[in-house]
C-alpha cells in the first residue's frame, strides 16, 4: 500500500520516534507547525478518517487518545496542548491514515483554523 505512515511503521521511512507500543505509533512531525507536533497513528491502517470511525472500530482511537496524556508528557507539553484531527479535502487531510495532531510546546491561539 502507497501510505507514507504504512511505510514509518515498517521502518521503510525513517522518522523521530516519540513513543511506540504494539498498536500505535507517535513521531515528529517532518514540517512542525509548532515547537511540539507530534503525530500519533495506529500501526494498523485500518481507519483512514474520521469518517470511517464506528462503533466496531473505534477502540484504537479510545486507546490512543489513552496514550495522549503520557505521549504529551514525553513532549514536555503536558501543561496544554490541542489535539487535532484533518478529515477529508475540505478538512485538509494529506495522509489518508487516521492520525493525531498533539500541537504544544508554546501558548497556543484561540484560533482554531
Ligand atoms: P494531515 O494533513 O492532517 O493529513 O497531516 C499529515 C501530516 O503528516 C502533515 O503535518 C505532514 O507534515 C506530516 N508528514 C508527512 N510526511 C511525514 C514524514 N515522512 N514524517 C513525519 N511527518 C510527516
Ligand atoms: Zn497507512
């Protein structure tokens, strides 16, 4: 499969690790858009958007958003920080592999877009 984040998670892809368990993934991001962007993936590429969340496969997202508070401690943002998900064109997605924006490191706008 031609996804750029399939290829991280078989190491095809080099990236900066963050954190790693047996289900999910979190790594720089390679055009950060502040002083902490991590993006936190399912291994499995399985939910390419939020669109694709049901009931049957929305545990990976529970368990992600689980790891969120440690992942962002190993950031050193664990004061504040936004989580943000792109789905579709209009949302702005680029990688069609369910991910997570964890933004931080800085005060953040009230801006969301
Ligand atoms: P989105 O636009 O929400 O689909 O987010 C995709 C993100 O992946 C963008 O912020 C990109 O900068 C980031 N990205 C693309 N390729 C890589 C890569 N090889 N390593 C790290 N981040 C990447
Ligand atoms: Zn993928």
């Amino acid at each position: 499969m031609d996804c750029i984040f399939c290829k991280i998670v078989a190491g095809e892809i080099p990236s900066a690790k963050v954190y790693e368990d047996d289900r999910i993934l979190a790594f720089k991001d390679i055009n950060p858009c502040a002083p902490v962007h991590t993006i936190i993936i399912p291994k499995e590429h399985s939910i390419t958007c939020c669109n694709d969340i049901t009931e049957d496969n929305a545990e990976i997202v529970a368990y992600i958003f689980s790891k969120i508070p440690h992942i962002a401690k190993l950031c050193g943002t664990e004061e504040g920080y936004r989580v943000v998900n792109n789905c579709g064109a209009l949302g702005a997605q680029s990688v069609f592999h369910i991910h997570f924006h964890l933004i931080g490191g800085t005060q953040l706008s009230e801006k969301l877009n």
